[in-house]
C-alpha cells in the first residue's frame, strides 16, 4: 500500500482538494504551513473532529475546526508527534523553532526541528523516550514514526538475544494420556462415548504469556506501518521470532496481566514502547470504523520537562550557589478556605529554594514572544502575568524574584528589562536556547532594584 506522508509545523492548516487546493505551485501559492491533504484523508479527520464518541473525542484536542481563505479547514494544535488517518495517510507535526544557522531564520529545517524534538523528548517524564540512548534516536532525516519504529524493534532484537521469558500457563484440552487433573463434568460431556480420551486440566511451561502477546501485536501492526526497508526486514525477522505466540486479543487486560519480576527486566522498555505504538492504534468507530494513529504530546509539557531535565543537569549560577531545583510543586492554593477547604491549586512548573526555602519561583511558557514589542506587551499574555504574581504572593517570604521561560526566537534572544510588580516582586523573562540546552540570563543576582518613588 502506497502510504501518503506529510509534514507540518504546530499551529498550521490542513485543507482539502476537495475545496480546490493543491500543491501546484502554477495554480496558486500556499502559506508555508499549510497542507492539501486528499479529500478521503481531510473528511476521516473532520468525522473524528465532529464525533460525539468519547473514544473519538481523544483526537479533538490536536485538532480545532478553523477557516482559510474563507474554507473550512483543520489547524493543528500545539501537539507534535504523528497522526494516521484511517486510509493511512501520516501527518507529521513538528514545533516551531528557530534556527539561528539557517539563511531564513523564520523557516527551519524539518531536520533541524526533528533534532531538537527528539533531544527533548528524551526527558519527556513517564514515556519510553526518558531512556532512550543519544544513539538509538538519532537520524533526524528519518520520519518521526519511523524513528519510533525503529527504537522499538532495536530494544525488542536486544530482548530477543537476551532470550524470551516463557512461563507456566495453565490449559484445558481433551487428551489421549491423562496428565493433571480430570475434569469430570466435561470428562461426562465431551468424552461419554470416547472411554479412550481425558478431559484434563494442567500447566505447561510456554511462550504464551502477556507480555510475549503484546510484544506480537505490536510487531504486527509495526511491520504494516514501517515503510523503511530496514525497519520492515527486522519487523519480518522478529516477527519469525514470535510465531509460537498469538497475538493479544485484550491488549488492556494483557498490559494489566504483565508482571516485571526479577527475570523480566529487561522487558520493561521493550514494553513501555509497546504500550506507546498499542495505546495509538486502537480502532475508533465513528460514521464508519476508523483504525487512526495518534502518537502525539503537548509542547508545553515537552518544553517544561526539558528545562527542568536542563536546569537540573547545569543550575545557572546567577541562582545561586546552593540552589536546588524542584519540579511538580504543589501545596498552595489561591483560595485559602471555601466551606473548610482551600480551593484553586497554584503548582508553578519550577522552584530554586537555598536550604529548603524558596528562592524563586519559575514558569515554563511554549510561545514565542517578540522582545522588540513594547507596544503589544513583547506578546506577553496578561493573564501570565497574573499567574507569577499569585504565585509570589504565596511561595515567596524573602527576595522576591520569579521568571518566566520562554524559547528563545530571532527576536527574543536576550533577557527582558526586569519587571516590578506591586510589593516588590521582580519578574525577569529569560529566553531558553532549545539547542544548548540553557538559559540565556543576565547576572540575576547582581541587578539592583531601581528606587521607584511613591
């Protein structure tokens, strides 16, 4: 089956041929970030967009209806990852980044943002991505599904070398020897004219356990997605590997079965990608009966786990020279009592405490703001700056001192002029360089408050 493939950024359009787009440049000129897909792909999307299933409405969020040129259209949210339409069209999305090396650094490369999307998702939290190694994910020429393809079948060969686990099952078969147990009301049913035969139950020691399933149902639907020849010679051999072993017919109930004992270590990455590939290719039924692909995440937790994973690795020493790193922070709240409870939690994505104290107070933001704006606020959302504001008020005692983190673009390359709240709260909106990994700050804590007069 020739599978039709595209690539978009976040935040682009997907249109139709069916309302009279094409590619032909002779007919006319596209904005960059739009995609003519054909109309029996665009109308799958628009069904699963419009369901009212709740299995269908999982996709809803990488999609928003939306016009161009006055026709109705698709844009993509700000999830990246990849996206399959039920006839088997594979959309790419890849975030917007800036590339300084670039001779037009508003378009990157799709290699540049494919690089720096597979660096950051390898501190994405709770996916098989964290331990990946640099060498495993590295060819960024490689569409995004098949480099997901190809991580799962290097870590299910290194499972194969290392040996498949089997395990005691038990089993219910009519016999010729007796072995086990007989079962007597069966015994009665099946075999009453049959005195030669046994209805017995017993364990054997096999290769059907859940986790073998799950590994075999994967390497079925890998091996009719991988349209490298690589990736389809080893989803072939493996496979082979697997014959004794059915595939799942209860993925869910078989991931609940999976017991990761002592002997079944190395299983666990083999299995955290199993449940990746799994969990996006279940069938969605909707007018008809979809079978979609959606393996895709939100930038704005990617982009919070990578400055953390960055922060952790290398804290600035403008922080200070004690300070320490906290994620997940949780404990406050806006309202301090409604009917005896507190209400509205505030979990800033970051923290520097000194010896346990908070020290600053830090919010990762996905967008990309211009520091050349004054006039339109750098494209800083007000309700942002609401947000630092509660959340000084009730994390910070001592020096008052928050950021904002957002990436750096070709026009915010440096840090901001501090901003004063009321009270004496200081905010520094700071750039982070995607590539290095790093903020890009002026000596924090050197900056002297200006004396402000009543």
């Amino acid at each position: 089956m020739n599978i039709k493939s595209y690539c978009i950024r976040e935040f682009g359009f997907l249109v139709s041929e069916a309302q009279g787009f094409t590619d032909d440049s002779s007919s006319q000129v596209l904005a960059p970030n739009v995609v003519v897909l054909p109309n029996k792909a665009y109308e799958s999307l628009m069904a699963l967009q419009y369901s009212e299933s709740t299995r269908d409405a999982d996709i809803q969020p990488f999609l928003k209806p939306a016009t161009y040129r006055r026709k109705p259209a698709l844009q993509v949210r700000n999830y990246v990852g990849v996206l399959q339409t039920a006839c088997g069209t594979q959309i790419e999305v890849l975030p917007k980044l800036y590339n300084p090396s670039s001779a037009n650094s508003d378009v990157s490369s799709d290699e540049h943002c494919r690089e720096i999307l597979l660096k950051m998702l390898r501190t994405l939290r709770d996916s098989p991505f964290k331990n990946s190694g640099r060498a495993d994910i590295r060819d960024a020429k490689m569409p995004l599904l098949e480099v997901y393809i190809s991580q799962f079948l290097a870590l299910t060969n290194h499972l194969v070398k290392r040996g498949i686990r089997s395990d005691y099952v038990q089993v219910q078969k009519n016999s010729k020897f007796l072995k086990g147990r007989l079962l007597v009301s069966q015994q009665i049913r099946k075999n009453s004219i049959h005195s030669e035969r046994f209805y017995i139950e017993h364990t054997e020691y096999q290769v059907n356990r859940p986790a073998n399933r799950l590994i075999k149902t994967a390497l079925m639907k890998v091996a009719k997605l991988a349209r490298s020849n690589r990736n389809q010679r080893l989803a072939r051999e493996l496979s082979f590997v697997f014959e004794e072993v059915p595939k799942s017919h209860d993925v869910a109930g078989d991931f609940q079965k999976v017991k990761i004992d002592r002997g079944m270590q190395h299983y666990q990455e083999v299995l955290a990608w199993t449940k990746l590939l799994l969990s996006g290719l279940g069938p969605t039924a909707s007018a008809g009966t979809f079978n979609t692909l959606s393996l895709l995440y939100p930038m704005e937790r990617i982009f919070e786990d990578y400055v953390a994973h960055c922060l952790h690795k290398n804290m600035p020493e403008s922080l200070g020279a004690d300070a320490r790193l906290k994620t997940q922070v949780r404990g406050e709240a806006l309202v301090n009592d409604h009917n005896g409870k507190s209400m509205f939690r505030l979990r800033p994505d970051l923290m520097a405490t000194n010896t346990g104290d908070p020290e600053w107070v830090m919010d990762t933001k996905w967008k990309l703001i211009n520091g050349n704006s004054r006039a339109k606020n750098y494209g800083i959302s007000q309700s942002d700056m609401y947000q630092l504001y509660a959340y000084g008020h009730k994390y910070l005692t001592g020096d008052k001192k928050l950021m904002l983190i957002y990436p750096m673009n070709e026009n915010f390359e440096e840090q901001l002029p501090v901003f004063i709240y009321e009270g004496g709260f200081e905010l520094f909106v700071v750039p982070f360089d995607l590539m290095k990994g790093e903020l890009l700050y002026s000596n924090l804590l050197a900056y002297e408050k200006p004396d402000i007069e009543a």
